[in-house]
C-alpha cells in the first residue's frame, strides 16, 4: 500500500483539499492544523470520506526517528510534530509530503522519500556540525566555543 504523509506545510499548501489520493497525518499533526478551512469543515469531509487518515506511529520508529534527527544534527530544528511525521515514514516507508528541510534531511539520509510542495527541496543530504568561527574547530555540544567563547556556527557536512 502507498503512503502519503503529510506535515503541516502540506496542508497549508491545500493538498490534500485539491487531491483524490487517500493521505495520512499524525494526530500531532492533525491537531496543528485542525483550523485550516474550519468553517467549510473541509478537515471533517476529508476525515469522513476516508480520504484523510489518522495514524499513530509506534514508539519504535518514534524512538529511531528521534535517533536519526540526532545523527545529521536536525533535532534541535524539528518539532514533535515534525518528529511524528519521520516516525510514520519510517513505520509505513511512504512518500513524505513536506517542504520543511530538517525533515527532508533525516528523512532522506534514512532512504525515505520526500516530495517538496512549493520549493525545489533538498539538494545536499548530510550531517550538521557545530564549528567555532574564531578557532575553526568543530564542536558536538554547546552554544559557544569553550576556548575562546565565539558563538558556533552550523554547518552542513555533505554526504558523498
């Protein structure tokens, strides 16, 4: 069965409104956006014709999507929400729908596909690091260099 996940953006662009595709959300996502078109009901039409689905992820893919985001450096960047949406990528292995790039970077180093709405998308997959400006020296930890006190900077190591 295919997937399309939806985050927030996905909403706010109209997707799932100007499409006949069954789409799915995470309730953390779904109470995000629950205002969008409130009085058309919009949200209650997609819900009762079953074209919009609401599904939990499991806490193991919750757990690897949080492990993920740590990895490339994007979890101070991403929401639970946003969290929520790896999480069910990973669980359902569906298209995610998103212009957000945190996501669209754990989502394409774990081999998840993401499909932009109003941008280009990604083009550089990696890891963010944290340098010092003054020392050049990278760091792991911290808003500062503990050498010389110059606030980090992030950079995007590219995958090759």
């Amino acid at each position: 069965m295919d997937f399309r996940i939806l985050d927030a953006s996905a909403f706010y662009a109209g997707i799932p409104f100007r499409s006949s595709d069954v789409c799915y959300t995470t309730p953390l996502v779904y109470d995000e956006i629950k205002h969008i078109k409130k009085n058309h009901d919009a949200l209650g039409t997609l819900l009762e014709t079953n074209r919009l689905k609401i599904r939990e992820p499991d806490s193991e893919s919750t757990k690897t999507a949080i492990k993920a985001s740590k990895n490339t450096g994007d979890f101070p960047q991403l929401s639970k929400q946003d969290i929520s949406i790896i999480a069910l990528g990973i669980e359902t292995n569906g298209q995610i729908i998103s212009d957000d790039f945190a996501i669209s970077n754990v989502a394409k180093n774990l081999g998840l596909e993401i499909i932009p709405i109003m941008t280009k998308g990604i083009k550089d997959v990696g890891k963010w690091v944290h340098y010092c400006p003054g020392c050049r020296t990278n760091h792991t930890a911290g808003k500062e260099c503990p050498t010389c006190g110059t606030p980090f900077k992030r950079k995007l190591l590219k995958k090759i």
